[in-house]
C-alpha cells in the first residue's frame, strides 16, 4: 500500500565569503559576567576555547548583506540545483531568531516576516506560496521541518521550501569570549510529497521545549564591558556550562525517543547530522547516545562536522551540513539511496528536536 512522504528533492547553501581565524581575536578584551577583564592572556583563552570547542575559524556575511539576503541566496542555489520553479511553491518558511540584522549595534527588523523578503527576492508572483517564519532557536529549521511535513503528509502542499539563515556575528558582545562561537550563514532545502509503498523521506520526529527552568540559558543581554553598548541588550548570553549539561543529559533521550517511535535501532543510522554547536558537546552527546543502546564503537564517520572551519550559525547549520553532504563536499563523507539519517538540535528556549530521514 502506498503512503505520502516528505522527501528532499534539493538543497543549497551560502557560505559567507569573509573568513575569520581565531587568530583574528588576539587583540580583543574579554570581560566575565561581573564586567570584570579576565586575566589569562588573550592568547591563552582562545587556545583554551579552540580545545573546548573545536573551532579554529568561522565565516561573517560582508556589511552589505543581511539575513533574508542569504536565505534567498540559499535559496536559489537549491532552486537551480533542481531546477525547480519557485512558483509551484506551497510554502516558503524561514527559520531565525535575530531578523535582518545591520551592522550598526542593536539594529534589527522583523517586519515583514523574513520569509516574505525572500518571496520578493525571489521574484515569487504566486500569492498561494504561502510565506512565514519560525523562531525557535538553533532548531528552529528542523522545526520548520517537522511542520512541512506535516503540510504535505496530510495533502495540504506538495512542495515545500524551508530555510534557515542567521547572522550571529551582529548580535555577539566582542568582550565575550563566547563571541568566538558564533557564525554567519543560510542553508535551503525543497520538500516534495512522494508517494511511497516503502518508507521513504521523513519517517519520525520528536520535538520538546523545556522552558519552565531553563529559558534563561540562551538569552539577550548588555556587554560584558561595562561601558560597551550599555543602552541596552543587545548581544546573544549563553550559560555555557548549564547548556552543555542539559544537552549531555536530554539530546541523547530524545534522540532515543525518536529513534524508537521510527522503529530503528541506532546501529541502523548512516549519519548523524548534529547542530554544529560545539565540537566537544556534540561528541559526547553521541557517546551518551551510544551508551542508552549499550554501545561502545562508534563508526568513525558517523557523524560529519563543519563547526572546525564554519563556526556555530545557529538554524543554518544543518542544512548547511546535509548540502555538503548531499553534494560530496565534506572530505571522506558520502550518502547513498537507502541510508537513514538522523538530525537532531538543541538550543534556546531550552528546546530539542529530533527527525529519522531516509535517503530516497
């Protein structure tokens, strides 16, 4: 008996041109949470940050573009890798959290949606492309995600563009180390109904927010310099060492959840694309996850990684990472008809998603 499923038919991406090393913060003056300068030399913290995180690099949008600039970029990029026509679009959703960000400190816009901006960059005529946007931190596009399929299962739409672009370098404080996460970046993907009498596409997700406790580990805030844009909160704050513990205890569990309601064992998974949100995080997530089924091994390339060169760019990162992948662009790393993959993201709110997709 046949069934509807969602699969992915294109994707896209735009990596930011300007590359920043690590090397590039030595002159900056980091401050701690008490607006106290932290007392390691410069050189020192960032050693410690790379070694913590992994990053040696990340990539910023140059001043000219802004967030719906690079989400239509992406955009055409999966357009004209299928070519599809972007008028038989049902939906156009856009995942952020920061709208179109300028360079100049506190500077955002909301209105209208992005995803409507990306319509007109588009040159989309279609008033029946229905676009909106989804804010729901760093798994707002896997959100995005679960929502189209859930328009094109039930025959609602038939096809499906879902978006996730962020510029975190304008919304970062400079006098924070945690500034050195942060990246820019869009990635694009085109979802279409197949009918299937096998499963294909999108088989489960699972999604979660924890917000009662933990809504204040992401959130905005002043500079860390006393005297650095003090009129008001403009700059992303993270509690580090809290989210890394939260996501070591509840990622691998809802992972598992989701994995179970697909009715797959975890040694069936090809790939796990993980939200690129610090290296060492996610290896021990996938080490947790392996210890719930009682495994030790863990296949060397299971689970691709940008977040050494790319940085950490929020709701573009895994679109981001599965365009690679689908492209052959990530050294030693390939997907095949018939592999299942598993996405999974944590961030702000707090909240986690979780999605099995096999390859059609």
């Amino acid at each position: 008996m046949e069934k509807r499923y969602s699969v992915i038919t294109a994707s896209g991406s735009y990596i930011p041109p300007v590359n920043v090393p690590n090397q590039a913060f030595l002159n900056r003056e980091f401050y701690d949470n008490e607006g106290q300068r932290l007392a390691s030399p410069t050189h020192d913290i960032i050693e410690k940050f790379k070694e913590i995180t992994t990053i040696s690099q990340r990539k910023y949008v140059p001043d000219d573009l802004t967030t719906s600039d690079i989400a239509a970029l992406a955009a055409k990029s999966a357009l004209e890798s299928s070519n599809t026509d972007p008028e038989t679009l049902d939906y156009l959703i856009v995942a952020h959290n920061f709208g179109d960000t300028s360079p100049k400190v506190g500077k955002s816009e909301y209105v209208p949606c992005l995803a409507a901006k990306v319509k007109q960059k588009l040159g989309i005529n279609n008033p029946d492309t229905v676009a909106y946007d989804i804010a729901f931190g760093c798994p707002g596009w896997l959100q995005a995600m679960i929502q189209a399929d859930y328009y094109l299962r039930s025959g609602d739409a038939n096809r499906i563009m879902v978006i996730g672009a962020e510029v975190l370098s304008r919304v970062s404080d400079p006098h924070d180390r945690d500034s050195m996460i942060y990246a820019d970046g869009a990635g694009a993907v085109i979802l279409e109904a197949k009918t299937s009498s096998t499963p294909i596409g999108i088989l489960a997700h699972k999604a979660q927010s924890d917000s009662l406790h933990y809504s204040n580990m992401l959130r905005m805030g002043r500079s860390y310099k006393p005297d650095y844009g003090a009129e008001g909160n403009h700059f992303l704050k993270m509690n580090g060492r809290k989210l890394y513990q939260y996501a070591l205890e509840n990622v691998p569990l809802a992972v598992k959840s989701c994995l179970d309601k697909a009715g797959i064992c975890l040694k069936d998974i090809q790939k796990v694309l993980i939200h690129q949100a610090n290296g060492k995080m996610d290896e021990a997530i996938l080490k947790r996850l392996f210890r719930l089924y009682g495994e030790k091994e863990i296949p060397a390339d299971l689970m691709p990684m940008t977040i050494a060169d790319l940085g950490n760019s929020s709701v573009a990162t895994l679109p981001t990472l599965y365009d690679l992948l689908q492209k052959n662009k990530l050294e030693g790393q390939t997907i095949h008809q018939g592999d299942t993959l598993l996405f999974t993201s944590v961030g702000a709110g707090m909240s986690i998603n979780a999605l099995v997709y096999r390859v059609a």
